[in-house]
C-alpha cells in the first residue's frame, strides 16, 4: 500500500481522518508542521487536492497595479514602501493608471490585482475613481483591489463605515477582495512586526462586512518570519472558523516571507521544505477552502511545479509587473512575467493539467486566433528562477 511506505507513524491517525471526512484538529496541524516527513505531508495534502480537482491546475492571465508605496505604517516585514535606502516614493495619477492598463491591452487579460501603501494623502474619491479607470478602460475585466488594511483607510478619509465604503467601491466596479493586510492572525506578532496596522480581530470584521456586501476574498498566510508553529496553525483555525461563517472567500495563498532590505534582513531566506509545508498543510486544514494557490514570484516556478503535488492547485498567473517583493538589491526591476506558454508547459511538465481560469474559477477556452502577436516581455524563464 502506498501509504504504508510514504507515511510514518505520527502520519498514520492523520490519514484515517482524511479517510473518514474528519476534520483535522490544532494538534493534527503541530504534527504536520514538525514531523520530518515532509514527503507524508504532500502524500496527504496531494489525497486532498486530487479529490477536489484532480490533476486539474488553473491559472489566470493578469497584471498587478500597485499604486502607490508611500506608507505610514513602517512594517517591519516590508521592502516595498518608500524609505532611505529603499525605492524612491511614488503615487500613480490617474492618468498613469490608465497607461499602465493600456500598456497591455492588446493581451487577453482576465484579471487585474491592486493593491498599495496606505498613503493618508490619497482622497476618498481616489479610489473610486482608480476602480472607474480601469473599468472605463478596460470594460469587463475582473479587479480584485485593496487589502482590508487599505478598505480601514479608504474609510476614514471618507469619514463613513467600512460597509458603506465597500459599497461605494462595489457600485465603482470593484469586484472581489485580495489577501492580505494581517500578514498572520497573531497578537504577538502584530505588536512586534505591524502595530500599526488593523490587528486579527478588526481584519476579520472587514471581511464579514465584505461577505455581508456580497464580494469574494482571498485569504494569504505570511510565513517564515517570527512566527511559532502553534501561530501558523492558529491563523490557519480562524480562517477556517470564518470561511465556516462566510462562505466567501475562494483561495487561500501561503506567501513566503523575503527578508531582504528589511528591518529582518538577518533572517534566513524561505527554503523549499518551508514552502511545500505551508502549501500542504494549509490544503489540509483548509477543508472548507477549495483552492490553494502557490505564488511563483515568491516560490519559484519550480517549488510551484513541485507543489502542484503538494496540495497547490492554482499556479497564478502571468502577473507582468511586481513590487511587493525585490530581487536582491535591485530596486526598480518590476517587470516579473510568466507567458502563458510558459504557465502551459510549467503546470505539463509537473504532469497536471493547465485550466484557464477567469477569476470565479471558470474555464476559459480560446481559439488560436484569439492569441495575440507574441511581444518581448523579458520573461523569467521557467527553469532559471533561483532563490
């Protein structure tokens, strides 16, 4: 039996829960996180991921707009906001928004994923008119915008509530919510890394209000910084617990921490066990979630390949620009892309099966004459990525 020779002993009382329906408890979580057996673990998240999907794996063409990187909440965690020796300051006109929407728009893009720092001199009617310009420019896209640290924001330079703001942005054409904004569900943490910041319980109340107006959401776990085993689990518990609730969110996002040019730069850099057992065990314990992605600008294209069997069943996507995380000392090299060959012949050669996606999670099936003329795009290569 295949499980006999991939599973040790502490594994086993796991696998006949998985077996039965049972959902997995906080100690099932501690053991998945400190047994040596990280090969068990995928063994178990990949019975999982292939009884929801299969050797099935989405991916989505999209484009990141980050719009601003001023800042008044100084993580310690961050390398993206402006500081000395940082990137230099910067917030998008209007104007720029609608270039950077156009600078690819003869691409079939599905998505477009928004977020920034939260900067108190951007008004209220900012937002909802960032939201109308690339709506207006790019009817029918799907913008998934501002983490619930920014939706705290928006509220109060509108001086109104989070619902009605939501509200506001939602009758803008904002369409969905990303992860993001509580980094990890941990009081400890949050006093140590971003105090400055809505703490576990206030995130969860903007999501809950999020799901009251009718959006879906994403959730994302950072990893790989200060926090203990027991805080993982337990961030991973009240996802689950509020998923139980909501019923709104669609994936979850385990994303590896990168210390460079932080104020945790003596950190160690994020390993691969690290982020195939984030991957795995977030499948695991994340019953009521039904997709898991892995995120190759922080992962790698190959950790994603390998954790298409550990429990990852969405790839993202072809992102084109990014800034929240930099390579090593190279500030304003934003341009991060993955073509879609390239996400085709990644998801094939781990042996899964590519899905477009639109971002319900929606096939999409397109004729070759859909395809635009190839454009350079200076690519990161599928095989070359290191950490």
């Amino acid at each position: 039996m295949i499980a006999e020779r991939c599973l040790t002993p502490e594994l086993i009382p796991i696998f006949e829960k998985l077996s039965a329906g049972e959902r997995l408890s906080f100690d099932d979580g501690l053991t998945l996180y400190r047994t040596p057996n990280l090969t068990g673990v995928g063994f178990l998240a990949n019975i999982v991921r292939e009884r929801k999907h299969g050797a099935r794996t989405y991916w989505v063409r999209n484009q990141h707009i980050n719009y601003t990187n001023i800042c008044n909440k100084f993580c310690k965690f961050c390398s993206f906001y402006a500081k000395k020796g940082g990137p230099d300051p910067y917030e998008m006109s209007l104007d720029e928004v609608r270039a950077a929407v156009r600078k690819y728009k003869s691409f079939p893009i599905s998505e477009i994923h928004s977020v920034g720092g939260i900067n108190p001199r951007l008004p209220y009617t900012y937002y909802l008119d960032f939201i109308r310009t690339i709506k207006d420019e790019r009817p029918g896209i799907h913008v998934k915008a501002f983490t619930a640290v920014e939706i705290v924001e928006i509220a109060r330079v509108g001086n109104t509530t989070i619902e009605h703001t939501l509200r506001d942005l939602k009758d803008a054409g904002l369409d969905a919510l990303p992860g993001g904004g509580i980094e990890i569900l941990s009081d400890r943490v949050h006093t140590e890394l971003f105090g400055k910041k809505l703490d576990g319980e206030e995130w969860k109340q903007v999501a809950r209000t999020a799901a009251k107006v009718g959006f879906t959401q994403y959730a994302t776990m950072l990893y790989g910084h200060i926090e203990t085993d027991e805080e993982r689990v337990d961030h991973l518990i009240q996802l689950r617990e509020l998923q139980d609730e909501t019923g709104h969110f669609l994936c979850m996002t385990p994303l590896s921490f990168h210390p460079e040019k932080t104020e945790l730069e003596h950190l160690p850099h994020p390993t691969g066990d690290d982020d195939l057992r984030n991957i795995a065990v977030s499948r695991l314990m994340l019953d009521n979630f039904d997709h898991i992605k892995s995120f190759w600008i922080m992962n790698t294209p190959a950790v994603t390949q390998i954790a298409l069997w550990y429990g990852a069943d969405d790839a993202d996507g072809t992102v084109f620009e990014y800034e929240i995380t930099y390579e090593d000392g190279a500030y304003g090299k934003k341009q991060q892309a993955l073509t879609p060959a390239d996400m085709v012949r990644m998801i094939r050669e781990a042996g899964r099966e590519p899905i477009e996606r639109d971002s319900h999670y929606n096939a999409i099936v397109r004729e070759p004459q859909d395809e635009p003329a190839p454009r350079k795009l200076t690519p990161i290569s599928v095989g070359t990525l290191s950490r």
